[in-house]
C-alpha cells in the first residue's frame, strides 16, 4: 500500500483559527492497482505550536483501515510542511 497523491483538495471555512477543514480524493496503490478514495481531515496546531492531523472522513476501501489511515495522517503531514495544502 502506498499513497500516491492527494487531489481536488479544497479547504473549507471554519470559524476557528487553530483549526483547519479539508477535502479532497486520495489516490492509493494498493496490490498494483490505483484506488480513488473520498477524504476529509483536519489539521490542529496545538498551543506549542506542533500539529495533528485527524481523518474525519475516509470512503471506503478494501484494506485495513488502521494502517492506511496512519499512511494517510504521515502523508498529509508532510504535504502540509512542504505548504503544498490550499490555504
């Protein structure tokens, strides 16, 4: 299992700053083939300034969904430090 990208990402308005809401597609390999998956996090900076990122939303796919949600969280992690996410 491999994430191989995030697309048609788009942040949604919430009215708390610390707190940001997105959506998108999560492309995923998974036994050499491609999945599409419906998706929605957010991403919470904590008071000293580190972030968590939750998955509020993921369609459904044929594989355990603890290992590619912790693929998902590290991944989206990464594409947030980068500032490749919408603002």
């Amino acid at each position: 299992m491999k994430i191989l990208e995030l697309k048609d990402v788009v942040r949604k308005d919430f009215p708390i700053y610390y707190r940001r809401l997105y959506s998108g597609m999560a492309v995923i390999e998974l036994l050499n083939k491609s999945v599409e998956s419906a998706l929605a996090f957010q991403i919470e900076t904590k008071p000293a300034g580190d972030t968590e990122v939750t998955i509020t939303s993921l369609e459904e796919v044929d594989y355990p969904l603890l290992p590619l949600k912790k693929e998902l969280k590290k991944f989206i992690g990464e594409l947030d430090s980068t500032g490749s996410l919408p603002d």
